[in-house]
C-alpha cells in the first residue's frame, strides 16, 4: 500500500483532520512522494529521511540540516529510494504512521517562513539553515494574450496570504543554457523572482545581489541550481534572481509594435522585465531586510551582456549601486551588428512574422507561445531603440553617460572550450571553419592566431573565439570605465580548472565559460566530483569577494589577497587560480589586434586610452 494511503487510513476523525492537513503542507512544501519515507531538502534539494524521534536529515552523505537522525525499520536503515511500506500489524503501522505525522507536522513549523507584505500583498516562503527563501515571487503581470509585445504590466494585488515555496516556470525556451542542465518546466507566464535572505528582520539594510541569468538570450532559468543564493546569503547578502523573457517573446521589433507602442520602439521587452524586476527590489526588498540603496547586478554571459546594457540605459538609472559582469559585453563597432539597429530588427522582425504565416501583431498574439522559441532567425538580441537603449553601451561609456557604478568583471583563461569542438580542426580548414562559426573577419585578426599547423589550428581557433567573443568586450568595458567613469573597476581573469570528470559533457574544457560559476556561487558541492583544498579556497575567496563588493563596491577583505583596482596606466588584472596572483591583461596580443581593427572599423580610436 502507499504511504499516502496509509497516512489517510485511521486518521479521519474530525479533532485530527487538521493535524493531517498540516502534515500533508508539510509534504507537498517538502517535495514528499507516495513511495518513500524522505522528502527533499527545500533549500539544498537533497534527499532526507524521517526518524520515529520527529526530525529527519539528509542522507547520502549530504550536510545536517535538520539535526535528526535517519528512518530505521526493523533495525536498518532503509533507502529512501527503494522503501515501499510493507503490511504488518495495525500497531505497528499505527506508530510508523504517527512518527510520519509528527515527522511532518515538525517541518511544517520549521519550513514556513515569516510572511512579508509586498507592494501587491503578502507572501509566506521557505525557512531552513538560518535562511528565509522565497520562491516564485511575481514582480510583474503575466506577459500573455494582448500583454505579449508590451511593457511588463503591474502585478494584480491579491488578498489573504500567497505561498511562495516553489520556484515558478521558466521562459519559454527550448533546451539549455548550460550543458548537462535539466530542461526547464516553461511557461509564457514566467515574470517572477526568487529571494534568499538571511535577515531577521526588516532593519537589518543588508547588502542585495539581483542575478540575471545568462543562455544567449535563447535560455536561462532564474532557478537553476547553480544560481542558488543560500552560500551568498550565509556570508551575509541578499540574493534575488530574476526571469525575463527570451527569444522573440522578449526581443521581437517590428515597426507595427513600434508603432503601437507611446515611446516609439519595439525590440527590448527581455531588457524591460529586467528592468520591472529591479525597480520591484527597489520598492520592496527593504521589507525583507534588504537595502535599496544598496543594489548590485550581476550576470554571467547573456546575463553580463544585460548588466553592460543597464549600465547605459536611461530607464535602470538609480536602480544599482554596482555592477558585475562575467564574461559578457557589448561594446563592439555597430558598424559590425547593423541588426542591432531599430529599422534593421524591424525588417528581420517583420520576415520572421511572415515564415509563421502571421503578418500582423493580431494573428502573432494568437499563436501559442511554443512558436517564439529558439534562435528564431536571429531575433535573440538587443534593439538600439528610443526607449530602454538610445545609444549601444560603447557610445554611451564614451559620452560619459553610463550609470556610473562600482563595476567588478572578467572572463575565463579557456572559453571558448565550453562552446567550438576543435578536435577535427586543421591548418588547411581553419579560414572557412572559423567563417562558418563566426562569419568574415578581416585578414588582420585572422593572421593574428598563428595557424600553420593542425595544433596550432586547434589552439588559433580556441583563442581567436575566446577574444572574439568574450575577451576584448571585457578589456574595453573596463577601460571605459577606468578612463571615463568616476567610479573603480575591478577586472579578473579566471584560470582555476575545475576537475571535470573525464568522460562527462564538460571533459576537457579547463577554464571553460560557465566554469567560475561553482567558485562564484561557492557551490562546488552541488557536482560530486574530486575538488581540491585549493578549489574550496578559491571558492570561498572568489565568493567573498563578490559579496565584499556588494557591500562597499570594494572586493577587498580581511584575510583575501589584495585585488588591486584597474586603471588605464596600471592594468593590474587579478588572476583567479589557486593561489590568486597579479598580472596585466591576458592575450593582450590578440586583444590589441581587435582593438585596431575595431578602430579602423569605428574610423575613430578607442574612447578610453
């Protein structure tokens, strides 16, 4: 029989009916299922067990969190993945049944956190390991029917008290942003936010880090469990992670949609909920003890990309006191991405519209949601439009107009390990390959990355997209800021391998885009693998360092080695490995041939010099 048979059997009298319900509360807040006697951890996702005193705790070699013991039955421990509840004696089942109820009953009280009024009502969450979550927490009005191609909408207040203990649908979307991730429940309905706060109150003013999540602006979930905020929040901030729709949903221009809209632009809605999200935290983030005066963004990839872009919008001014970006900018000639420019993702709008057989903005609202997904012709970038980007963020830096911050960025030593397959690369294919992955480029940067041989192919074509993509928008970001903003920039270069194990999707990629997130996040249990002493260090150095410099906009602490800010003069680049040195700018070869070119292509210098 199942358990939640057996936990229904005997137990229909009216003066326990409410006990029941509770423990029933308790399960589904828990993750509890009908074949086995565990539940999972709704902080750290494990897997725990309950024991006849009441309490549970992880097993599978996973840290107390409950401080319990495990479920013994006839005197060993049962798995929780093979337990079925046998027939025995009415007695028997009677005191297991009752150990299950006081087992529930327990976790209901410790796992429903205090209730915060929100601007749109009140919430409840999740309570454990010191930390209240809230997960779910809507920010905007769903993006669906005629709101679909609009501005993010208030959220509709509600009365009584809203659960926020599950996380809510991702984007929509088709497959991941990080290989070897679970695919994301999706949904249209998806403008929520997740918080993880270790405050006990509303005085407290502390620090808050807002994640935006990386994927291309094709994919990326706000409740990814790389993501999690619980290591950031025990070492003393507020994290808040944050959805926004992706794809065409999110990124669609036509001069249709520009018409309609008062401010004259279309494109950019993706930007315009991370935006919502940002003024939500700055109205409501206090009364879960956070600071609003006291905001750091932050984001990795597509999600660093977005933190470039709000530093040069008008609508995010006064939003964010800093800023961290992780391998990601946007600082390229336009004359490069002329698709960037509002007439230009007009027409591609306007060709997309017409290969779904719905030319209108009436019949595209009609579509399901499923056919705005993927690369979608390209519609997965920015718009320089009048509304949310006026100018793209290099003419912005330039002019002196950013929202001038703090600003703490980097990419990784291997990058492009996680994103091209060199293996069957060659001297003789390595012109067209590199066409074929990136498009032309001119003679000047391809002869820039030696490639006579088939290694040094392999290497050429590794480095060429390393800086190409990543490498140089990072430099030139901080430069702009070095030379043009009031504020310092703090620049990284990590170059720590992982132990990725050898025959897994990440076998091989080193230093690898994605790969400082399980340093940053100080997560590096959340992957079995054979972590070093040296790998916790880093973790626990890289970790405090971003949450040093929520706080002060300054990396540096006790007990850390000295993170030497970046000026123009000095470019002193602190190189995350173990152990963390100083050095000047990696590739420094390539990325000056970049800048040339760039210049050339601008047909004026770099801003910054």
């Amino acid at each position: 029989m199942a358990l939640a048979e057996k936990l229904t059997q005997g137990y229909s009298k009216r003066t326990e009916i409410a006990t029941l319900q509770k423990a029933r509360a308790a399960f589904r807040i828990a993750g509890f299922t009908s074949t086995w006697t565990g539940f999972v951890d709704p902080i750290s996702q494990h897997l725990v067990s309950f024991d006849q005193s009441g309490c549970a705790r992880k097993v599978n070699n996973c840290v107390q969190r409950f401080g319990m013991g495990l479920v013994w039955f006839q005197k060993s421990a049962i798995p929780p993945s093979t337990y079925e509840p046998q027939e025995e004696g009415p007695l028997q089942n009677q005191w297991k049944l009752g150990c299950l109820l006081a087992g529930a009953v327990s976790l209901a009280t410790a796992c429903i956190a205090q209730s915060v009024l929100t601007e749109s009502g009140t919430i409840s969450g999740i309570s454990a390991n010191g930390l209240n979550v809230y997960k779910g927490v809507p920010f905007a009005a769903p993006p669906i029917g005629d709101l679909r191609w609009r501005p993010p909408m208030p959220v509709a207040p509600w009365t009584g008290t809203r659960e926020a203990d599950a996380f809510a649908p991702a984007c929509m979307q088709v497959g991941v942003s990080m290989p070897g991730e679970t695919p994301p429940t999706v949904s249209e309905d998806c403008l929520y936010l997740n918080i993880w706060t270790p405050a006990k109150s509303a005085q407290e003013h502390l620090p808050v880090i807002v994640w935006i999540y990386g994927g291309g602006y094709i994919n990326g979930s706000a409740s990814m469990p790389l993501y999690w905020g619980d290591e950031l929040a025990h070492k003393g901030v507020i994290v808040v992670t944050i959805a926004y729709r992706l794809g065409p949903l999110g990124f669609l221009a036509l001069s249709e949609l520009t018409r309609e809209s008062p401010h004259h632009s279309s494109g950019n809605y993706g930007l315009m909920d991370q935006i919502a999200a940002l003024g939500w935290v700055h109205r409501n983030i206090a009364a879960f003890g956070g600071d609003p005066k006291c905001v750091t963004i932050a984001g990795q990839s597509s999600g660093s990309i977005s933190v470039s872009i709000l530093m040069a919008s008008p609508l995010a001014k006064g939003l964010f006191q800093r800023a961290i970006g992780e391998s990601g900018g946007l600082f390229e000639p336009l004359q490069l991405g002329p698709q960037f420019l509002l007439a230009n993702a007009e027409r591609d709008g306007e060709k997309f519209a017409v290969s779904l057989g719905a030319p209108s903005v009436i019949e595209l609202r009609r579509l399901p949601a499923s056919h705005f997904t993927g690369n979608a012709g390209g519609i997965v970038h920015a718009v320089i439009e009048p509304y949310v980007l006026p100018a793209s963020p290099y003419e912005t830096f330039a002019a002196g107009q950013q929202n001038d911050v703090p600003l703490l960025i980097g990419s990784n030593s291997d990058e492009a390990r996680a994103m091209v397959d060199v293996s069957h690369e060659t001297a003789a294919s390595f012109s067209s390959d590199l066409e074929r992955s990136v498009g032309q480029l001119p003679t000047a940067l391809i002869a820039a990355y030696p490639h006579a041989t088939d290694e040094e192919a392999r290497r050429a074509q590794l480095g060429l997209e390393r800086d190409l993509r990543f490498g140089w928008d990072m430099w030139a970001w901080a430069r702009l800021q070095a030379g043009i903003g009031k504020y310092p920039v703090f620049y990284y270069s990590f170059r720590q391998q992982p132990p990725f194990p050898t025959g897994s999707i990440y076998a091989g990629w080193g230093a690898s885009h994605f790969a400082e997130l399980w340093y940053v996040f100080d997560h590096l249990d959340q992957s079995p693998w054979n972590w070093t002493a040296g790998d916790r260090r880093l973790a626990d150095e890289m970790s405090s360092y971003w949450v040093n410099f929520a706080r002060s906009g300054n990396p540096n602490g006790p007990d850390l080695p000295l993170w030497p800010a970046f000026t123009n003069a000095g470019a002193k680049v602190q190189y995350f490995a173990d152990p963390i040195t100083v050095g000047g700018v990696a590739n420094i070869n390539g990325l000056t041939v970049f800048d040339s070119v760039y210049a050339t292509v601008r047909g004026k210098p770099f801003a910054a010099q």
